[in-house]
C-alpha cells in the first residue's frame, strides 16, 4: 500500500515481471492480473470488506501451484497479500 492507503501498483508489476522471466505463464499472469483488478476496484470504491474479499480471493489464485508453478514465488504473493489484508482488516 501506497502510504495514501492504497494497494500498490507493484503488485500489478509483480505478474508481468514473472511472467517475463517465465516463472509465470501467460494465463496465470492473466488470472492474476484480473484478480487484482477486482481488487483495485474495490479499493476505488472505498469498500475495504470487498477490498479484502477480492485480495483472499487473489491469494487463492496466487497459491495454486497449478497457476503459479514456482513454490518461493506463490510464497511471496501470498506473504505480500497477508500484509495487505492485515492493513486492512
């Protein structure tokens, strides 16, 4: 989070990072990135209940080993996903 309160944008660069260097396939990036949407816009609307919903539903996808095949990177996802969560919550 931005210190505004607000998610921060590298997250969204996090995917495409790893999807460069081929720890990520293009439709886990895409699962991801469409996850972090839900999660942004939820943001946007100042509803942090759905902001947090939308990040659990982030790191499910985030920890699927048949998405994210590397284990040290569906362990940083989700690390950096539990920060979030625990800002918000």
């Amino acid at each position: 989070m931005h210190g505004n309160g607000h998610t921060d944008p590298i997250c969204l660069k996090s995917s495409d990072n790893h999807r460069k260097s081929k720890t990520l396939s293009q439709k886990g990036a895409n699962k991801l990135r469409n996850q972090l949407t839900k999660v942004l816009q939820a943001e946007v609307k100042g509803n942090d209940a759905k902001t947090v919903k939308a990040l659990e539903q982030f790191r499910a996808v985030a920890v699927d080993a048949t998405i994210v095949t590397e284990a040290e990177v569906r362990q940083v996802l989700a690390r950096d996903t539990d920060a979030l969560i625990a800002r918000l919550s």
